[in-house]
C-alpha cells in the first residue's frame, strides 16, 4: 500500500510540473514569437522546448521509475470467498 502510494504521488508531481511548465513556457515563449521564429528540427523553438523537451523528460523518468522504482510487494493471501 506503501509503495503505490508513493508511486501514485510520484507520478502526479512529474503530471503537474510538466503541465505548469509547458504551460509557462507556452504562454512566454509562444503568444510573444517573432514573425520568423527560430526552427529546430523543423519546428518553432518553443514548441521544441515547451513541449517535446518535457515530453522527453517524462518518458525518461518513466523508464527510469520502471527500471528501477517499481518492486513487486506480496498482496497477501488470496481469500477463495466460500
């Protein structure tokens, strides 16, 4: 119970500091672009960095937490409910 609640509260910190960055950076970076923006890859540079970066970053912590944060626990025994 420990552990998934850990993992639960993990998980909705790295949800809401992306979404509060994305959103920060959008709102600075996007609605206040020159008429040219500067592309990387192809893309406007905020777009790179308020959305692909984060993105990146999570899928990196998630992988990271699965490798290495997530342990299977003993549930228990099982009840057969007569």
């Amino acid at each position: 119970m420990q552990a998934s609640r850990r993992e639960a509260l993990f998980t909705a910190a790295v949800w809401v500091g992306a979404c509060v960055y994305t959103c920060t950076f959008a709102y600075f970076f996007a609605y206040r672009q020159a008429p040219q923006p500067e592309l990387i890859l192809g893309m406007p540079s905020w777009v790179f960095w308020g959305i692909l970066a984060p993105w990146a970053a999570c899928l990196a912590l998630t992988i990271w937490a699965a490798l290495r944060g997530l342990r299977d626990e003993e549930l228990g025994e099982e009840d057969t409910g007569a």
